[in-house]
C-alpha cells in the first residue's frame, strides 16, 4: 500500500496545515489551548490512521491467502 495515494493522508496533510496555520491567530491563554487541542488530535488521529492502516493491510493479506488456499483445496 502506498500511504501518498491515500486520501485520508492529504486529508491529515490539510488539516494539519490548517491547525499550524490557525495557532498564531491566538492571542495569550488562546493560543496555549490551541495548541493543546491540536496536539491531542493530531495524536489521536494518528493512532487512529495507523490502526486503521494496519488492519486493512492485515485484512487484504488474509483475502489474499485464502483465495490462495480456496484454489489449493479444489
């Protein structure tokens, strides 16, 4: 799987961007919890990206073995 051809990946690209983008508009306490909601999403967001990545690669490779298999056994 190639991440780059992933939409989901320019989505976080974008996003990110925009979040970096929006953090110096703050002024004092603002931009302290800008920056905090932020860097909690993009951790979250992480770990959610990769668990997902992982279990679709995971999954292609079981379909991919079990046809593999189905043929073995006719």
């Amino acid at each position: 799987m190639r991440v780059v051809g992933e939409p989901v990946f320019w989505l976080g690209v974008f996003l990110l961007v925009l979040g970096l983008g929006l953090i110096p508009l703050g002024d004092g306490p603002e931009r302290g919890a800008m920056t905090a909601v932020f860097a909690t999403g993009a951790v979250l967001a992480s770990i959610s990206g990769w668990a997902w990545w992982r279990t679709t690669e995971t999954f292609m490779q079981f379909l991919y073995d079990f046809r593999k298999w189905a043929k073995e056994k006719s």
